[in-house]
C-alpha cells in the first residue's frame, strides 16, 4: 500500500527512518551502546580476510562496507561484483570468510558466488531483507536487514539497511579483533543510534529544494557524480539510481579520477554532482570541485554545515545537511542523493517503480 505517496519509491525513501531504527534494535543494545554478538558461525577474531559480492546497488553497499571493515577492524576485504567474482578464478583461503548482500536473497549471480565460496571451504554470512531466501537459507550465518517489502524496482531502504548492518558488523569485528576500544565502540554506537532522527530531519528539510533542482536535472542529457571515500560509493549509487529511474545517463566517479578522463565532458551544459560531506578527504574533494568550476561546470554540491561554511567557491546549488559523525554519512547523505533520483523521474515522466527493461529480481543469470 502506497499510503499517501504518489510512488513505491517515494514512500519507501521515506520509510527509512523507521525502517533504520528497526534495523538497527537487532544489532544494538541501547542500554549500554554496545553491538550485539551475531555474527554466528563467522568469528571474525579469527579470519585474515573477507570477500564480498553482490550485485548493482548492494554491491554499492558492500563497496562502504569494505572502508569501513578495513578502518573498524582492520579487516583486508575484497570485493567485486558477483557475477565477475564467480568467474575470476581468486584465490581463496579458507581462512577467509565471505559476506553476500542481497535484498532478494535470490538474484542467481550472489546465489552461485556463495556456492563457489561454500566449495572452497569458507564460511558464510548473507546480508539479506529476506530471510526465507534461498541465499539466506544456504549461508552458515544470516544478517537480516529488516527493511520491511521494498517494492520499487529501485533499491532504496534496502540500500540504508544494508548500510546500517555493514556499520554494525564491522564494529562488532573490530571489538572482536581487538581494533576498536570499548569507548571507541560505544561512541560509534551512540552515532549509529542517532540516525533515524537525524534521517527524519533530514527528509523533513531538504524536498523543496531538491524538486526545484531535479526540474532542471530532467532537461540533462548527462550527469557526473564525485566522490571520496565512502562518499565515492555514494557517487556511483547516485549515478545508477539516476540511471535506472530516469534514463539520464549518469556516472559516479572517484573525484581523484577526474584529471585522468571525466574532465573532458566537462563544460557548462555538464551538471556535476559532488557528494562531500566535511571529513577528512573534503578539502581535497574542493580542489577538484575548483577544476570542475574553471572549466564552467555546473557544481551542485552536496555537503554539511561544516563544509558549506568552509567553502569558498561558486556553486550553482548547495544542499546542506546536518553535520554528523563519518559512520552515519553515507546514510544521511543518501537521502538527497535518492531524492535528486526520484523527483527527477517523475518531471522525466518514466514509470518510476517499475522502470522500462528492469526487474525486482534478477534470477537469471
Ligand atoms: O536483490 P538484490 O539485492 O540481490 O538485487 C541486486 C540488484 O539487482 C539491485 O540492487 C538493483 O541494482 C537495483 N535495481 C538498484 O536500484
């Protein structure tokens, strides 16, 4: 049931702060800020690396994922997506332990990356919204994402949720790995546990603007997304939300890559989307933002108070969201980045839940 909401889609962006808040009672215990113990059969004290595969946009979240099992845990992952994992022929240690992320739980292409990993002797965790799944069920360990359905073609809460269980696991690896403190973990939670009301703040704010830019975004024929770090991600997620509702095409990249290709396409008729909230990679992230301005780009920046305080350069817009701690940004800021997507489509006019040539479910190989 769409309640009042005009699309899937938009009710289920605006699902997310509920659908986080439930999400995360599963993996935190709020008495006193502390990950709960789920990870079951993988001990993460002992693995000596993680592999990840997914497919589109839960290969996006593996992908933040991996920044943050390296940073929390300090846990080396590798990741690709699975329908090139399961042909690449890695070299896996059974010491390794392996992590598929899929909101069906079915697409076939996770499905047979879990069964190769399975042979090899790892051990196996599905992140999934879908217990009864059969990724689920053939994975020694599951961590479900208790988005609730999610009926638009274009994942959304499932994306956040995923999110939010990655955060949770590789706090809890890193507390077993002995990389996080317990006051680095409680302080971490406690960010976490924010992010429902931080994500309703958000969602309560930010609409206006972005339908006003999303008009002038449906008359573009391309898009550039950038970013750094988890923000990078972020870019690309944007980029394929875009994509897949509007049929603008669009592409994410790490703002690093700029000067090695995408500059090119630059120039005034080129919006560029830059996702940047004010860490530690920001200043360098404006350094590229200046490239991209000198050669007449059309910048819509996406930032918090901090960095559009710290800003001193022309944009065409400014979206500023609250500043909050780096483990809840890539949530935070994927509310804009999914609504830029969404009101897009609908001035575009295409069938924003159920897009031309897409399937809920990709069980085909
Ligand atoms: O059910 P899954 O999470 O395994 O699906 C993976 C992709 O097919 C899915 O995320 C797809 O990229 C979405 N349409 C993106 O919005």
């Amino acid at each position: 049931d769409k309640g009042n909401y005009r699309h899937f889609m938009e009710k289920e962006i605006y699902d997310q702060p509920e659908a986080i808040s439930d999400t995360l009672s599963h993996y935190i215990n709020f008495l006193d800020n502390r990950v709960v113990e789920v990870s079951g059969d993988i001990a993460f004290a002992n693995v000596q690396s993680l592999a990840i595969s997914a497919c589109g946009t839960a290969y996006l979240a593996g992908l933040i994922g991996k920044y943050w099992f390296e940073r929390y845990a300090r846990l080396p992952v590798e990741i690709d997506v699975a329908s090139e994992f399961r042909y690449r022929e890695i070299p896996l240690s059974p010491q390794a332990a392996a992590l598929f992320i899929s909101q069906s739980g079915e697409t076939a292409d996770t499905l047979a990356c879990l069964r190769y990993c399975k042979e090899h002797g790892l051990k196996t965790g599905a992140v999934v919204n879908t217990r009864e799944s059969t990724i689920a069920r053939e994975s020694d360990a599951v961590f479900p994402i208790f988005a609730g359905p999610e009926i638009g073609v274009a994942s959304t809460k499932a994306f956040t949720c995923q999110l939010a269980v990655l955060a949770a696991l590789a706090v809890a690896a890193g507390r077993a790995r002995g990389a996080v403190t317990e006051k680095e973990e409680q302080i971490l939670v406690e960010r976490l546990a924010e992010m429902p009301r931080v994500m309703a703040q958000v969602l309560d704010s930010i609409q206006p603007k972005i339908e006003r830019l999303s008009r002038e975004l449906a008359k573009c024929r391309a898009v550039l997304y950038l970013g750094r770090g988890t923000s990078f991600p972020l870019a690309m997620e944007g980029a394929l939300k875009l994509k897949e509702t509007s049929y603008i095409h669009a592409q994410g990249y790490a703002a690093g890559e700029l000067k090695h290709g995408p500059i090119a396409l630059v120039d005034e008729n080129m919006p560029v989307i830059v996702i940047a909230p004010h860490d530690r990679f920001f200043d360098k992230t404006v350094s590229n933002m200046q490239e991209v301005a000198a050669r007449g780009g059309r910048i819509i920046l996406i930032t918090d108070e901090k960095g559009a305080a710290a800003l001193k350069l022309d944009t065409m817009h400014t979206i500023v969201l609250p500043n909050v701690h780096e483990i809840i940004a890539p949530m935070i800021f994927s509310l804009p980045v999914q609504l830029l997507a969404y009101h897009t489509a609908v001035f575009v006019g295409t069938d924003v839940d159920q897009p031309r040539n897409l399937a809920k479910s990709v069980t085909v190989e």
